[in-house]
C-alpha cells in the first residue's frame, strides 16, 4: 500500500558511520566550509571552530561565544556551558552527528589534546517569511495569522493558542538527503492513541530521499495514494490547527512548508470554512449548504446538458427547447465536443492565471475569458447557454475552502462528461455509483471517509452539512474516539446565569 516505504532495520544497515575525518574532507570541498585556529592567551588552551558559513549567524560567535572562550574561565569542553551564554552547547564523543550538525547550522568545536570529543553550539542563521496573513484560507472574521515556512514560528504559533502541558510535540527526521525535522503534535491523555500510533508508524517509515514540503507527507502516507481525493486534511491556519487539536485529532508539520495536515479527517470537512465557526449558526449552516449545492452543479450542470441534448430530448420543457434550439442552430459540433471545448479552455485559463505574476494573472483570467467566451460564441463554435453554464460551474468550484479538494472537483467533471455522452442519464447516475462506491472503501488514518454520512452517526451530524449552536455540541466526534468524549456536561449548557430582579 506504501510504496515509498521500506524495512527501517534494513536502512539502519546501509548507513556506514562516518568518521571525523570522512566528513571534513567532504566539507573541505565547498567553498563555505571554513575552519579557524585560535590559542587562548591566558590558559593556553589550543582549539578550533569548524563551521558551514552560508548557515550560521556569525554575529552569534563575534559577541556571544569567541570572547568567553578567549578569557581566563575556558580551559575544558566542561567549562563551555558555564562561560559562554548560548543555551544550546551539546558535547559528545558520537562522530556520527558531526555531518547532522554542521549542516543544521550548529559550529562545532574540537580541542587539542581532547581526542575524539567534540562540542556543538547553535549558531544557526533564522532567515525567513514573517507571519503574514492567510492567502488560501482568507476569511473576514476571526484571527488573521497563517503558518509560515519556519517549524519553529509554527510551533509558537500553536503553543500561543494552546498554552498547556497536555500538548505534546514529537519530532521526527524524515528524508535521507534534507532531513526533513517533521513534528507530530496531539493532546494527551485526550487522542485516541490508535490514531497516534498509526501517525507515529507511517512517518517513521517513510524511506525517500527528499522531503520539501507536507505534500510530499500526504501523498506518502495516505491510505490510498491513487485516490484523487485528499485523505489528510491541510490548513495554514494555526487557530484551525489548535480547535482541531482540542477536538482530538492530530496534526502533522513540516519545517519549510507553511501548511499543517490533519487526521483523520471526513469528506465535509473539506466543504466547512474555519469562518463558518465565527458566524452566527443560521448563516454558517446557511453557506454550508450553498457550498454543497455549488459542488453538485459545478460537477452535474455540463454533464445533464451533454445527456438531455444526446438522448432526452423529451425532458426539456417546450419553452426551454425553444432557447436551445435557437442557440444550437449553426453549431457544427455535437453537444459533447461543445462541452469539452469549453471546459478545456477554463481550464486553460485558470492554469495561465495561476503561472503568471499575480497582476498579469488576473487581466488574463478575466479578459481571457469574456474574449474568447465572446468570440466563439459568434463564431458558431459553442452555445451561448452552455457557456454561461460553463462559466457558473467553474464559478461554483470557486466555493470549495480548501485548495486540495477544488482540483479534484475539477477532474470529477470529465468523467461524468464521458459517460453522459455514452449512456445519457444512466450513465450519469453509474458514474455517481462508481464514485460513491470509491468513497465508501475510502479511509483516512484508518477512519471511514464519509462518516457522519456513512457510517451514519447522528450526534456528528450536528457540526457537517449544517452547523448547530456551540451549546448543542457538547460532545467530540465520535469517529475519533477520543479519551474524554465531552467538551462540557450539558446540564451545564441549559443553565442560565442571568440576575434574576
């Protein structure tokens, strides 16, 4: 099921020990490997610094380390921790780690006379984004920080949220070439440890050369890879991560990558904005059923135009048919060339207004579009009701919060297209068993994909489709089977705290 996976034992056995030695004479081969010499002058004491230039932050070994090695207090690695005040000094004879830290940005420090010990000190060059506000998650209401590409930032940002000592942080190292630090995070004594132990599996066997971003984690770790449906849940906010964390899953970062995965996770999450909670429960039960009535007519609307046109002529109303036959009256190609015609060139567009510089990007999309929407239109290649049809489901999958789940709204229509063109409406509807019967077998982290829809689970019902009042969700969801399966007791919900005069 795993396919980049592989026995650890069996990769433990391939890694050969380098040696002191090995690893400085691949340093020495590029140019930002420097070494320096010194001789304190007042003990005597003979050492030298080995560092990765492009990595380090040299001002942290100007002012913060060098003098105190230089002064009358330095004259053993045991001395280092209690002259230099640089919280993070690791001494060890393990020549192991020398290639693991020198690359991570630490300056390593060897002494004459001191064989085969080495000490570490961070001296690691923090350069990155600053937390910014989300771009794909974007919402009015509510907090206005993402994750950026910094593990550590993220973390802070999660800790800000959840300041308590039930939340647990596990790192892994994962990639043999970027040694990827990834972190697990999950509430003690709260998660259902199934759940973290099945993380904690798959992460620790993942056997691939690179990992650059939480993509690469998803893919490795799903279920069933080949499915077009995501199974793990991303956000780049960190206020989702934490509400998610408190509902008792588990979440998944990785450093350089400004998304966190989720799991396990349900299809109507993937429909649910983080803003729907921020709303009052009219309105976010509202949007919720507008973004699934969005999803139904951006996959449906092309295929029933392409079955009615091909087959059931005998559905159209009078009125309608009177439109269509109007519109479709110098159009050489058959319905289905029409429809695929025109979905390709959205698609063409949506591609070229993504790659392009934002500005740019945004003149094509819709320039792009009333142009040759117009222009073959006139030129007798398409309707004119099918482009508008075109243009409102393409506008529909716009609805979809998350990214992820858009692109495969966007594939599902072309199947449907192709089997409205071989059996009309039946073909439709076995198209929607096809699919249905795909996601039923869908898991995520071992959880049923559909639940609270199949398995049927009515208290879950209570936060999918539509969302109720916060005092009628006392309890977590029951797919998670979590340790301490209430947020409150709901006795306490009903009470009402109010002056009585």
């Amino acid at each position: 099921m795993f396919p980049f996976f592989k026995n650890k034992k069996n990769a433990d056995q391939t890694n050969k020990k380098q040696s002191y030695e090995n690893v400085k004479k691949e340093a020495e081969k590029s140019a930002d490997y420097k070494q320096s010499f010194y001789q304190n002058p007042l003990t005597g004491v003979k050492f030298s610094l080995h560092m990765i230039t492009t990595l380090i932050d040299g001002k942290i070994l100007q002012e913060y380390f060098l003098p105190y090695l230089l002064s009358e207090e330095f004259q053993s690695f045991e001395d280092l921790k209690k002259v230099a005040p640089i919280l993070d000094i690791q001494v060890s004879t393990d020549e192991s780690l020398i290639e693991q830290k020198l690359y991570n940005g630490y300056t390593m420090l060897t002494m004459e006379g001191s064989n085969r010990k080495f000490a570490f000190i961070a001296t690691k060059n923090e350069m990155g984004r600053k937390v910014s506000q989300p771009e794909v998650e974007f919402s009015v209401v509510g907090p206005k920080e993402a994750f950026v590409e910094s593990l550590t930032d993220n973390l802070n940002l999660i800790r800000k949220r959840l300041p308590i000592k039930e939340l647990v942080v596990e790192e892994f190292n994962v990639g043999k070439l970027t040694h990827t630090r990834v972190a697990m995070l999950y509430l003690d004594n709260l998660v259902d440890e199934s759940n973290v132990n099945t993380f904690r599996q798959r992460l620790n066997a993942v056997d691939f050369d690179q990992v650059m971003d939480s993509s690469f984690i998803e893919q490795m770790i799903a279920d069933n890879s080949l499915s077009p449906f995501p199974q793990l849940l991303d956000s780049e906010r960190p206020d989702r991560v934490a509400s998610v964390l408190v509902e008792g899953k588990v979440a998944v970062m990785v450093d350089g990558s400004p998304h966190a995965l989720i799991g396990p996770t349900t299809l109507v999450e993937f429909f649910n904005a983080y803003e729907d909670y921020f709303l009052n429960f009219f309105i976010a039960s509202f949007l919720r059923l507008v973004r699934l009535f969005a999803v139904a007519f951006s996959i449906l609307i092309t295929p029933i135009y392409v079955a009615a046109l091909t087959y059931h002529y005998e559905l159209i109303p009078k009125d309608l048919m009177a439109t269509l036959v109007t519109s479709r009256q110098e159009i050489p190609l058959p319905p289905i060339l029409e429809a695929l015609f025109l979905e390709l060139t959205i698609e063409l567009l949506r591609e070229a207004g993504a790659r392009l510089p934002t500005k740019v990007g945004q003149t094509i999309g819709i320039v792009g579009g009333i142009v040759i929407g117009t222009a073959s239109v006139e030129a007798g290649l398409t309707s004119n009701v099918l482009l508008i049809l075109v243009a409102l489901a393409a506008l529909a999958s716009f609805t979809t919060p998350v990214y992820r789940m858009g692109n495969t709204i966007r594939i599902m229509r072309f199947p449907f297209l192709l089997f409205a063109q071989l059996w009309g409406l039946v073909g439709i509807v076995f198209c929607f068993c096809l699919l249905m019967a795909h996601l039923l077998q869908l898991t995520s982290l071992g959880r049923p994909f559909l639940e609270p829809i199949y398995p049927p689970r009515m208290k879950d019902l209570k936060d999918a489709l539509i969302r109720f009042p916060f005092n009628k969700q006392a309890g977590r969801p029951l797919f998670l089977r979590t340790q301490k399966p209430f947020r409150f007791r709901p006795s306490e919900a009903k009470k009402k705290l109010d002056i009585d005069e």
